[in-house]
C-alpha cells in the first residue's frame, strides 16, 4: 500500500489539502483555547488614598476663580473621576525676558500659574498608579475639567499612603 495513492490521498483515506486544514483548524482552536484559559494576574482593586500635586499654567483670573477648594475634578476625555481639590495656590505666571543683555524671569500681567493639591482614591500596583482609570506619572500632562473650567495640567507629585 503506497502513503499517497494516484487520486492524492493519504493512505487512501483522505486528501493531504483536506488534512492540513484540519490540522491548521485544530491548532488554531487549541491555541485560542488555551489563550482565553490562562490566568490572568489578579486585579488590585483595593484603593489607597494619594495626594496628588497639579500645576496649572498660563492661566487668567477666570480660570483661577474657577478652581474651588472642595468641587471635583474630572478627566477631560473620559469624564473619569479624578479627585477632589483640596488646596489651590495661585502665584502670577512669569516668562523668561531678555533685558538689557541679561535674561530675567517677569511677571506677564494678568496670567498666573495654579498649583492644586487633589486627593484622589488611586490604586497602586507594582509598575503603575491608577487614578480615575489613567495611568498617573510626574511629568505626565492631562486635560481636566469641573463644572466650571477645563484646565491642561501637569502632575507635579503623586504621593500614595
């Protein structure tokens, strides 16, 4: 008895394209089973509370007077709360100007820079920090808003208990 007879079957018994699609099949329905079988690493979903530091620039007073001690502090894309806006520190915004050959820092009228102190439930896991559904890093810039403003803010300090 020949493997692959005159009609290109194998052993007689099935055609040798026909097999390997079964196989090919087969592979690929083992595969996705044991992709959707394996463990995932558990969620952290127990949250602690942080502190996070936001600076605001470049802002005017209407902005500034929007930025209540109390109200809460959204993710501008998601709409994901973020925290609660504990403190908020205004100070006037100053941009380096050239003046007589030396270069200073001067004040630019009628723009400050915000400083907010939030408290925000995060979740801490061993890469990341989480709050409000977003990865939260120093340095890292968001779009946030409230009822009133919506502000770009970079994150100064994340500090978790």
């Amino acid at each position: 008895m020949k493997i692959i007879n005159e009609k290109g079957k194998l052993f007689g018994i099935i055609n040798i394209i026909d097999l390997i699609v079964i196989v090919v099949l087969a592979l690929l329905i083992t595969g996705g089973v044991k992709r959707v079988r394996t463990t995932r690493p558990d969620m952290v979903s127990e949250t602690k509370k942080a502190t996070v530091t936001i600076e605001v620039s470049e802002i005017r007073n209407a902005t500034v007077e929007g930025l209540v001690v109390g109200d809460p502090i959204y993710h501008y894309d998601k709409g994901n709360y973020f925290g609660k806006i504990v403190d908020v520190k205004v100070e006037p915004f100053k941009e380096a100007v050239e003046s007589n050959g030396k270069w200073v820092n001067a004040e630019v009228p009628e723009k400050y820079v915000a400083t907010l102190t939030v408290e925000a439930d995060a979740v801490e896991t061993p890469d990341v920090i989480i709050i409000g559904g977003e990865q939260t890093r120093i340095g890292h810039q968001f779009r946030l808003k409230n009822k009133k403003v919506a502000v770009f803010g970079t994150i100064l300090g994340v500090e978790v208990e």
